[in-house]
C-alpha cells in the first residue's frame, strides 16, 4: 500500500532523514518507534505533503505522491492524527469532525458523511455527549478522541497517528489502543508512531526503529518486543518484567 525509497529531508543545513526505506501493507499496524529528535514526526508530515523531501520518493496505492500538496494526498486516502492533536478549540466536537469530511462534501451525499458521523459517536460516545460543546473546554483524553475522529471522518485508507497516547491516562491509552485495533480489523491501515513501546508493539503486526533520521532495526512487532536492544532503549521500566 505504502513504499517509502531512499527518503531525504534536511531543514536548511540539519539533515533530518537520510535514505529512509519502509513499506506498509495493506490491513497492517507498523508502529515506527524512536527517541524524541529521531525524525519520527518529521516523516510523517512528509508522507501526508506537508515536508517536500529533497531526494527520494513516497508511492502510496501504485501512484507517486512525492511533493503533492496535503489537500491532495488526503483525497487520495492518507490522513493524520498530529501530535498534540490540533483541534480547533474555539469550534465544537462536531464543527471539528465536520471540517475532517470537508473535502467529501463535494461529490458525496450529507447522508453517508453524516453516517461516519454516528459511527464516530459509537467508537467515542463521551463526544456525542458533548458534541455541542467547544473543543478548547474537552479534557486531553477527549481531545485526542476528538482528533482521532476527526481524521476517520476523512475516509481514510491508510492512518498515520503521531504520539496518541502522550500525556494521557492509561485508561484513555488503552482506549485509544483498541480503537486503532478495532478501526484495523474493520480494513483500515495504521501507521503508528508512539512513544509507548510495550503498548504500540502489543497492537502492530510490524516495527520500525529510527534512531538519528535512520532505520537502524526492523521486525515483526513479537520479534522487537523480545530484542534486547529495543528493551533496554524503548521499554524503561518495563524492561525488568520482560527479562525476569
């Protein structure tokens, strides 16, 4: 579905990726893990065209989408769940999860956006409760709710997610947890980048290591969750349970 080859990205003289090659097929959960400054974020904001690369290219469902503005690449079927989520406070839950279909509302019915609506409402019912209420008044944990919601009101094939479960209750992680499983079982494909290892290789199906703006390690989830480098570098104080 997705084919990253020999990505490069530099912000003036800092090179930030240098050669990045992964893949992502169809019906996965990749999680893509690494300390903070290892270029996490900044790949993800170069697959959905906010970041133009200087050499390399991204091709998603056959078609090279390298350098194509965002608008464009999420009417393809790619969309993204930033970090630190971005809503749009002074607007309400549903004012936010319109603005995800903006684009749909164009060329398809308000019947079967408004469909996505409801199904939004089913996955996070504290946001039906409060769909009248502005977005800048919702607690973190519903913000990020909010968020997630948001970009599946787009349609997407493919879901990038930076960080969704940072700076949240571990309730809300888990949460947030199993509705990325849940949306994957149902057909959609995940990208995950999170800063929760255990919990991130838990769901995914495979896994990335960046360290440094390089693909340093990579492997099925079970594999990197059992190597001993990932667990002394990602698992912290999880890492005693995992070698006792």
């Amino acid at each position: 579905m997705l084919e990253v080859q020999n990505l490069h990205l530099s912000y003036g003289k800092l090179k930030v990726l240098s050669g990045i090659s992964f893949h992502v097929k169809r019906g996965e959960i990749v999680c893509l893990l690494g300390s903070n400054g290892a270029g996490k974020s900044s790949l993800l904001l170069t697959l959905i065209g906010i970041n133009k690369p200087q050499e390399g290219k991204i091709i998603f469902e056959g078609e090279d989408i390298t350098g194509v503005s965002p608008q464009k690449i999420i009417c393809k079927g790619l969309s993204l769940v930033p970090e630190g989520r971005q809503i749009f406070y002074p607007l309400t839950v549903e004012e936010n999860l319109e603005l995800g279909a903006y684009h749909r509302f164009r060329k398809e019915s308000k019947k079967a956006i408004y469909a996505d609506l409801e199904r939004v409402y089913e996955l996070f019912p504290r946001l039906k409760e409060r769909r009248k209420q502005k977005a800048g008044t919702l607690s973190g944990g519903e913000q990020q709710m909010l968020a997630l919601g948001r970009a599946f009101m787009a349609r997407p094939r493919l879901l990038l997610l930076d960080e969704p479960s940072l700076g949240l209750a571990p309730k809300i992680v888990d949460l947030i947890m199993q509705t990325i499983v849940r949306l994957n079982q149902e057909g959609l494909t995940v990208l995950l980048v999170e800063q929760n290892a255990r919990k991130a290789l838990s769901i995914a199906h495979r896994a990335y290591v960046l360290e440094t703006g390089h693909i340093t390690l990579q492997g099925s989830a079970e594999e990197l969750l059992n190597d001993e480098e990932v667990k002394r570098a990602y698992l912290g104080k999880d890492y005693r349970e995992f070698t006792d």
